[in-house]
C-alpha cells in the first residue's frame, strides 16, 4: 500500500542503521585517510532525482539524497556541502567508523595496498528497486563505496545512470561492483535503454554486462579482480539479475514472499 518511492527510501535504511551491514551507512568502511565517506542516490517514475556523494557524518544518506531531490533545487550535493545542508535539515550527525572498521584499517594501513576483491570485503551496495499497486517504480542506491579508496572519490551509486536509472515508462535499474567500469559504461541507464528497446530486464542486465566486458578487452584491462551485478525490473513486474562473474545474489519480495536469488554470471569464476 506504500508508494514506491517511500519503500526504496525505507528500505534501505534498514542496511545503513545495521554497523553489521559494512559496506553502506554507520560502519561502512573508510577511506585511506580512516574518513567513512558514503555515497546515495535517489529516483522516481517521474524523473525526480536527488543525489549525495563523499558523505561524511551521516548514516542515511538515502534520505538526505532524498531531501536534495525535494528541498532544494539541486539534483546533486557533494563532500562539506551535503554534511552541511544534512546539519541544516537537521540529521544528526555522527561518527560512522564502528570498531571493526578501525581494525580493519588500521590493518589495511600496514601494506596499504589497494585491491577489491570480488564480491566480498572492501566492496558492495545497496540497491533497491520497486513498483508500487499502483505502477509507479523508485529507485534507491547506498554505499560507502570501495573500501580504501582514494579520499574525495566517487563511484557509480551515486551517480543517476551509472549506479540508479528510473524510467516510469519502461522499468529501472540498479548496479553494484566496480564503480568506474559502471560509470564508464552508464551501465543502469544502459540497461533501462535496452529493456525499452524491447528487451526484457533479465536480457537487458546480460547486455550491460556484455558490454562492460567488451570495454575491458577493447581497453586491454585485466578483469580479473572486478565483479559487476545489475537488477532490473519492468513495469509489468517482471524481474533480471546477472553478473559478470558468480557470487552475485539478490532478493525478489512480491505479494507472494521473498525469494533469493543467484544471479547468472558471464564469467565462470
Ligand atoms: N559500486 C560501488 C562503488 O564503486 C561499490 C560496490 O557496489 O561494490 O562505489
């Protein structure tokens, strides 16, 4: 009975309040300079957008991507600017590094080596996409980003059409994995584009996904250390999900349960 864009909102909350929940909002991990710096985007079956990058201080950035989209009149707010306009709505501001985190970087700092692994460790996003009863779709993605990362960068999830694309009309999209290659390839919007040529949302993500795997060969990159996922869903309701290796999985909730599923991978490891 929800609006969609309520329920994207809301739902990932729950992963940014959880300090277990270690790659989105309190105990997401930090940056190489120990500063957890989270990253959130927002959109709905209109084309209302709203973003935050760089973070600081502020556990549901969702929300506050969602306060850009609604009180100002920016789609985007960045770094000093997003903690300041989050103090103004009156968030609370906070210390997002949990103990483990500390640990972990303190660790980190020994080699100081920058390495994702895939699926696992120093990266991943919440993504959530949703249709309403009433057909509207929203959209909604939150990271701390890669872990380690350099301070000041930004990955795909904030990033309306790399890591989020709404299209009230034909379906949305949300990625996680290797921010650069789905910035690079404007991989949600990608996916929304195909599905409103025709393509269902399973073969739209198996297209992006091909896709991006194209711009590494043709770029001579190893791929060997990246995982890409995309979710998709139209606004018939039907639902796709595929990586570029195995290890990605997702959960589809309907009036008929929650199920999770594995995602189908172009790569076999
Ligand atoms: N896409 C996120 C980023 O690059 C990380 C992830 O989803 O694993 O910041």
């Amino acid at each position: 009975g929800a609006n969609a864009l309520d329920a994207v909102e809301l739902g990932v909350k729950i992963c940014e309040a959880d300090p277990r929940e270690r790659s989105v909002g309190l105990g997401g991990r930090p940056d190489r300079d120990g500063r957890v710096t989270l990253d959130a985007c927002i959109m709905d079956h209109l084309g209302n957008i709203g973003s935050v990058a760089a973070c600081e201080h502020v556990v549901h950035v969702s929300s506050l991507a969602r306060a850009v989209m609604e009180r100002t009149p920016h789609v985007m707010l960045v770094g000093d600017g997003a903690t300041q306009f989050a103090k103004e709505q009156g968030f609370p501001l906070q210390n997002l590094m949990v103990p483990d985190s500390e640990a972990e970087w303190t660790k980190w700092l020994e080699k100081a080596e920058y390495k994702p692994i895939p699926n696992i460790e120093n990266h991943d996003t919440i993504g959530q996409l949703t249709l309403d009863a009433e057909g509207r779709l929203a959209g909604c993605c939150t990271t701390s980003g890669m872990a380690f990362k350099m301070h000041g960068r930004v990955g795909d999830s904030p990033i309306i059409g790399a890591g989020l694309y709404v299209d009230g009309e034909v379906g949305a999209a949300t990625a996680t994995g290797h921010g650069e290659e789905v910035i690079r390839t404007v991989g949600s919007f990608r996916v929304v584009a195909a599905m409103k040529s025709g393509r269902s949302p399973q073969q739209a993500c198996e297209d992006a996904v091909r896709e991006i795997h194209k711009f590494f060969v043709r770029r001579g990159k190893p791929w060997a250390d990246t995982q890409i996922g995309f979710i998709a869903v139209s606004t018939r309701g039907e639902v796709g999900g595929y990586a570029l290796r195995p290890g990605f999985s997702y959960a589809v909730a309907s009036a008929d349960g929650v199920r999770v599923l594995t995602a189908e991978s172009l790569l076999d490891s």
